[in-house]
C-alpha cells in the first residue's frame, strides 16, 4: 500500500512510517477484507451506515472500510453516522469537526437515550442492555431514512469471544455476535466486519493514527460488569497461554453439531449404525422399546 501523494485516504494522512505500523495495518485490512468476503457482506452498490462511537475500534471501521473503498475493494458507499445519546460532558464537536476535516459524508444524530436509561434502569443494574436497544432502535430508522441497506458495527474478535463467554457462563446457550445478521423486520443487515480483528491491534491502530478517542462514560462508570469480569478471565488466560484468545476464536468457527447436545442441531434419535455392521433386515428386527 503506497501513501506517496494523493494515493491514501485522508483518514490515513499522516500514518506512522514505521514497519511495525505498516505491518499492523496490512493485518487490519487484510482480516477485514476478509471476513467482509468469507460472510458475504458485499451487494453491489449498496449503502452502509457505518456507526462511529468515537472510539478506537469505531475509528478503526470506519478507517479501513474507506481504505478499502478506496483500493477499489469495496463497492459500496458509505455514510458514517454518530448517534449522540445526550450523555452529559459528551464533546458534541468532535465527531463533526474530525468528519468534516477527513471529507467523510456522515450524518449526526441527536436522542436523548441516556435520560431514559436513567430513569428506567434501578440503581445498582447494569444499563448496557437497554442502552442498546434503544440505539440500535435509532439506527435502524436513520438507515431507513438513509436509504441503506446495512448498519456497520465496530465490534471485533475480543467483543465477540466476551459475549460467547457471557452466553455461556451467564445465559445457558452457545451463541455470540454473529458477523453477518437481518434484523426482526427483515429489511436491513447488520454487519461487524472486524470480526476477525483483535481489540490490541484495534487499540494500537487509533493511537498510532492519533485519532480523537471519546470514551464511553455511562458504561464505563459502572464496576462489577459481566463483561468486565469474562475480559479478566480472557486476560489472564492470554498472559498464562499467548495466543488462547485466537484459539478460541478459531472454534467458533469450527462448530461440531454432532458433538454437542442440541437435538434441534444434530438428529441423535434419527442416527443409525450401518446395515452391514448389525445385521440389518434380518428377521430378528423389532420396534425399540420406549424408556419408561
């Protein structure tokens, strides 16, 4: 990738020269091509609404879809979008002013989700679920105004092994953030195209770029998360074996329905031994006794 005049994005301009920066670059855009590619997110001519935080991994989205946008890899237009939720202290200029100086088409949206939060959730609960749902609510409808046809989410590996451990640990199932999903009404995507890139790399990316990071002051005020607690896991984990986290990830990937316990994936009463191997159609056949 040449940055030599006006051939890098502006969201580039100014990239750190370095080998190791290079190199983390390379590995962000090549592992975003790729799960773009592998969950088939790519319809010709499309619209995203690629959602910006303001944060390190938000930053790092909207940075490499516009470098592959501008590879002529992704032929897809792109409209960045801050929701502003009415946090109080929440810096309302910085998002527009960075937009506005990268050339980025964006759109800034003003709800005060936080109030309802506040007033819905009992003290000492965690507010990240109905925080959600309201935002994404306003997503939604800003791609429908928008005309787009996928809202475009920062989460990457890490958030994605987390919400695996919660599931487990916490809700009884094996699920996660998929990468690729329809909404309830059928009518958007949704896509997490850094599915395959590490939080660190993310983190290491934004700061490298010296992008202006906001951080998330109403879930990040609150101690004892979930979430916080499988991230120490994860961590610890990582220090006492290096390269645990991509492991994981890699199963994921790997699912085996034959060797888990779910019914509704795998027909287990429907499994039978091989004709040649029982003696099958022989007069000794009869119906299987039900267990009582």
């Amino acid at each position: 990738m040449l940055d030599d005049g006006d051939d890098i994005h502006p969201l580039f301009h100014g990239a750190p020269a370095t080998t190791e920066f290079r190199k983390l670059r390379k590995r962000i855009v090549r592992q975003t091509r790729e799960a773009i590619e592998q969950y088939g997110m790519i319809e010709r001519d499309a619209r995203w609404l690629v959602c910006l935080s303001g944060g390190k991994d938000s930053y790092t989205l909207l940075a490499v879809l516009h470098e592959l946008k501008w590879r002529g890899l992704l032929p897809v237009d792109i409209l960045a979008c801050n929701l502003d939720q009415g946090q109080p202290g929440f810096p309302a200029t910085v998002l527009p002013e960075f937009l506005e100086k990268m050339g980025v088409p964006h759109r800034i949206e003003y709800q005060d989700t936080y109030s309802i939060v506040m007033d819905k959730v009992p003290a000492g609960r965690t507010y990240c679920a109905l925080c959600s749902r309201l935002r994404r609510g306003n997503l939604y409808r800003i791609a429908r105004e928008e005309g787009c046809s996928a809202v475009v989410l920062g989460h990457h590996r890490d958030d994605i092994l987390e919400t695996f451990m919660m599931n487990l640990f916490h809700g009884g199932r094996l699920a996660t953030m998929p990468p690729k999903l329809v909404n309830e009404e059928g009518d958007l995507f949704l896509y997490r195209p850094l599915a395959h890139v590490a939080e660190e790399d993310c983190d290491r990316f934004a700061r490298a770029m010296r992008y202006p990071i906001i951080p998330c002051d109403l879930c990040g005020s609150q101690d004892g998360l979930q979430r916080q607690q499988v991230k120490q896991i994860l961590d610890g984990w990582e220090r006492n074996a290096p390269g645990r986290r991509q492991v994981m990830f890699r199963a994921l990937m790997n699912a085996r329905p034959s060797h888990l316990l779910d019914p509704q994936l795998f027909d287990f009463a429907g499994l039978t031994r091989a004709p040649e191997k029982t003696g099958a159609g022989t007069d000794n056949d009869g119906d299987i006794p039900k267990l009582r």
